[in-house]
C-alpha cells in the first residue's frame, strides 16, 4: 500500500516556501509542485524573477 502525499508537509513547501496562495496551490498537478520545488531534473525551483521573465516572455492573452 502506498503512503500517500504528506499533504502538511507539501502545503507548507508551496504556501510558506513558494508563497503560492491556496487556490494556486490547488490548481497545480503533482508534476508541476515537484517542478516548482526542484525535482526532477536537478534544477533549484523557479524564483520570481525566474518566473517575472517567463511571463514577460509569455505573456497571458497573446495571440496563438
């Protein structure tokens, strides 16, 4: 039997360590927190300038 998602522990690290609101904690899937909190491919988790020139790179309500 599985042990399941320690769901304190993986809050705590999105909320506290990432400062994600609880609704954009809850809209994530499993494999985009673990991208977010380093695992994976062995790179330190976005920060926010990481994620400010995602979306100046990115940005919502551009055309397809």
């Amino acid at each position: 039997m599985s042990a399941g998602f320690d769901w304190p522990v993986l809050m705590r690290a999105g909320m506290r360590g990432l400062g994600l609101s609880p609704a954009a904690f809850w809209a994530l899937t499993p494999a985009e927190l673990a991208f977010l909190l380093g695992e994976g491919d062995g790179r330190m988790p976005m920060d926010r300038a990481g994620l400010d020139a995602l979306a100046a790179r990115f940005p919502d309500g551009g055309e397809m």
